[in-house]
C-alpha cells in the first residue's frame, strides 16, 4: 500500500475594502474545529487533483480553477483517522499538502461542514483549530501581502 497523503484547501478572495479574506469551515464530525478543506488523496490521483476534488466536493468550488500550492507541509497522526488500522503499523503518520484557491463565488456547503466564514486572517488565524492549518494561512497571507503566490 502507498503512503496516504492528505489536502488541505484555503479558498481566499479580496472584500469590498480591497482586505484579503479567507473561508474557514466548521467540521460537523468536530464542531470546535475550524479550517480550510480538507481530504484524502485517492488512488490514482495526484495531490493536486484531490485538493480541486475535495474542494469541489466540499465547497463547490469549480475543478478548473487556479490552484496555487504552498510551501507549508505538516504531517498527521495516522490514528486519527478512521482507516488508520487498513494501512499498516508502517504507517505512523500522513503528510499533508496545503493549497489555495483564488474565489469569488457563493460557497456550496457539503455534509461534512455545519458553517462557513470569510474571514480576515487574523480572525481566520484566531478561529483555526490546528497549529499547522495556522502556519500555511500565514503563508498564504504573507504571499498575497507580498505579491508572490504566484511562483
């Protein structure tokens, strides 16, 4: 079996006063949890490919929008996870890769979430539940900041 690898997506887009904001969702498995979207790389499909399916699937996003990859990479433990005990005892831990998406659309909600915000990032920052979800939208509002998502 492959190493599993997991997604996870910022969708980000610019408000009224020309301020970056940011969408983060509200799991239902996990109601204090807030993040971006979130998935698992399935076979046959690149990490690219899951982070545009997941984000449609979960937000409706369209598969051919731009997706931008970020430098962040984090790794999660592999129990966490419900099919955990199908992989293996080799697998301790999942790499998960961290995207965004440029979005101005209305937002689909899928099963999997109960809310969705558009945020500022530092309210984003403030609501996030995991600290590695919290690095990579530094990242991304750095780079929007910066002017250099696009590399």
């Amino acid at each position: 079996m492959r190493q599993p690898l997991n997604i996870h997506v910022y969708l980000y887009r610019k408000n009224h006063n020309d301020v970056f904001e940011y969408a983060v969702f509200q799991r239902a498995d996990d109601p204090k949890c807030w993040q971006g979207i979130s998935g698992g790389v399935e076979e046959g499909e690149t990490i690219e490919q899951a982070a545009l399916r997941e984000s449609f699937e979960e937000a409706g996003v369209a598969i051919d929008t731009p997706l931008y990859r970020l430098d962040t990479v984090s790794f999660l433990p592999s129990d966490i996870f419900s099919v955990h005990n199908k992989w293996g005892k080799d697998v301790v831990v999942c790499p998960m890769h961290f995207f965004a998406i440029p979005f101005q659309g209305e937002i689909v909600l899928s099963n999997e979430h109960l809310d969705v915000k558009w945020c500022t990032f530092q309210n984003a920052y403030g609501i996030i539940y995991w600290h590695d979800q919290k690095t990579a939208l530094w990242e991304l509002n750095q780079r929007l900041l910066r002017g250099n998502l696009i590399r």
